[in-house]
C-alpha cells in the first residue's frame, strides 16, 4: 500500500463526507499516515470489551474511537466554514502554507 500525502493536520476540524457518520464534523485527534487513517473526535465510535485487571476493578465496555480513512474526511475552512479542498502555496519568505481553494485564505493549524 502506497503511503498518501495528506493536507489534513491534527487539530483541524472536517467532516465526514461517506459512511455510517456522513456530515459529522469533528477535530482530528491523531493520524496514521502509513495507513491514511485518521481519529476524528466522537466519529466512527466503537465498544471495547475491557476485562477485569486486578480483583477491585471490575470488567467493562467502554466505547472509544476508531480509526477513519483520510479520503472519508474533508477539511472546513476557517474564514468561509464550507468544505474545502487544500492547496499549497510558498509565501515569500520561503514557508509554505495550505491554502482553500474556495476563498484562498491560507489555513493555520492551532497548536496545542
């Protein structure tokens, strides 16, 4: 399997645009480049059967999420809050940044 470029960025907020939670909007937790897969906040949630580890606790279902794939997912931009594809430009100071290609806002991921 061909390891993907992304433009999506943890932190960034998308939606999902195909599968069981078709037009969530969520942040993105974490991602998984060699596998093009993404954890989107409260997205694609999923039960664990947790068993006992020591005699004062017992055993559990506890419901986290799961991985999405990249390609399900689409960014929403900041200035214009649509859905967007992602371009890159080169400012003149050497950086290069993602841009929307619908209102051509350059796109800044918050930091933790």
């Amino acid at each position: 399997m061909r390891q993907g470029n992304t433009n999506l960025r943890v932190n960034d907020q998308v939606e999902v645009i195909t599968g069981k939670d078709k037009g969530r909007v969520g942040k993105i937790l974490q991602i998984d480049r060699r596998k093009n897969r993404a954890v989107v906040e409260r997205i694609n949630m999923i039960k664990r059967h947790m068993k006992p580890t020591d005699a004062t606790q017992p055993g559990q279902i506890i419901e986290k999420e799961a991985f999405i794939h990249i390609s399900n997912l689409m960014l929403i931009c900041p200035e214009c809050t649509k859905t967007v594809r992602i371009g890159r430009k080169q400012l003149e100071d050497g950086t290069k940044v993602r841009v929307c290609k619908n209102c051509s806002a350059t796109i800044e991921t918050a930091k933790k």
